[in-house]
C-alpha cells in the first residue's frame, strides 16, 4: 500500500490531470443528456448524473481491472505477434520479451492513475445523492 501511495505522490500531476479529464467528462455526460431532453427538470439531471456517474466509474474499474493485469495476456501476445510479424531479425533486434519481466516492468512505472478516476467517479456519485436528497425535499 506504501508503494502506491508513494506512486501517487510521484505522478500526482497525471493524477491531477486525469481526476479533472473525468469530472469534464461526467459533466459532459451530463449536459448531452440533461439538454436534450424535452423538459429539463430535476429528474432530468438526475438521469444525467447517473449516466456521467456510471461512465466515469465504469473507466476508472476498467483501469484497475486492467492494472491488477487483467488483459495481460490479450496485451502481450498481440505485441509478440505483431514484432513477430513486422520486424527484420527479431532475435537480433531483441523484440522477444519475457512475459513476467514485461508485466512487472509495466506495473514498477505504473502511476495509479484508475485511483483519481474512482476517486471523481464517487464524486460524481455524491451528486446524485445531493440531487435525489432536492428532488425528495421539493415532493
């Protein structure tokens, strides 16, 4: 855990950067589905919230799937084929790979950034709690 917080501290900018992509975004979601609606009320920012929400949630576990090495296999071997398929003299250009040393190569440099992505995603989840708490209040 000490190492992925010290990961965190060390690409915070990357972080910084993804945490306001994915607020932009839900916010984008947000305005597609709430301004195109027929009537704009509060439901329709609801429905807008929700689906911002469900977008930004569904990368950000994505990344983590993908960090906790998911897709690894899927990843490594299409790059083996494809240095297999495009290079001259792949044991002299050194293209083969070992797959452990690749992956854990991969996950040293890794900045964690899926943890901002979560972290805006459950912002974001806040605000349809706080616009589902109106809309009950105005009923």
């Amino acid at each position: 855990m000490k190492r992925a917080f010290s990961q965190i501290r060390k690409y915070w900018l990357a972080n910084l950067i993804a945490f306001i992509v994915s607020l932009l975004v839900f916010a984008g979601i947000f305005c597609a589905v709430f301004f195109t609606r027929e009537v704009r009320n509060i439901i329709a920012a609801i429905d807008g919230s929700a689906v911002g929400t469900v977008v930004v949630l569904s990368l950000g576990l994505l990344m983590w799937l993908a960090h906790l090495g998911t897709f690894d296999l899927f990843a490594f071997g299409f790059k083996q084929m494809g240095s297999m398929l495009f290079a001259k003299d792949p044991k002299k250009e050194g293209y083969y790979h070992d797959y452990r040393e690749d992956r854990m190569a991969k996950r040293s440099n890794s900045a964690y950034v899926f943890v901002s992505i979560i972290a805006a995603g459950l912002l974001c989840a806040i605000s349809i709690l706080v616009l589902q708490i109106i809309y009950n209040s105005l009923i």
